[in-house]
C-alpha cells in the first residue's frame, strides 16, 4: 500500500533540495508527505508539489487560512 508521512518539520530544503531524511522517505512506498511548522514569512519560501514520485504538502494552519486540505482521494 502506498503511505502516508506526517512530520512536523518540512523534510526537505524551500528548494526542493532532499535531505537525509528524503532518503529514507524513498526507500517505502510512500505516496504523500504532509508537514506543518512553516508560518508566516515562511509559507512563501516551502516546497509544495512532487518530488522524485513523493507529493510534498505544507498544512500548517496559517498556510491553509484555517482551512482543511484534501490531500488525496481514492
């Protein structure tokens, strides 16, 4: 089954760059990551969209305008 990861802190670099933790994301089958932490000045500078097969999503609450998000239907 695809998975689903969610952080806390983004997993990758505002440019889209990986990390250490992008490695270990790419060893499973996962589909989407959904991460928060990023406010204000923040939001402008995150990576949203795909990477490397993975779909990056930033859903902290200011960054959605209290709104949810839909992440992915089946």
């Amino acid at each position: 089954k695809d998975i689903t990861v969610m952080l806390h802190f983004p997993p990758l670099f505002a440019d889209g760059v990986g990390t250490a933790f992008t490695e270990i994301l790419k060893a499973y089958p996962v589909r989407s990551v959904v991460y928060g932490h990023l406010h204000g000045a923040g939001i402008k500078i995150a990576f949203e969209g795909e990477r490397e097969g993975i779909d990056y999503h930033l859903v902290s609450c200011d960054a959605l305008a209290f709104c949810p998000k839909l992440i992915f239907e089946e």
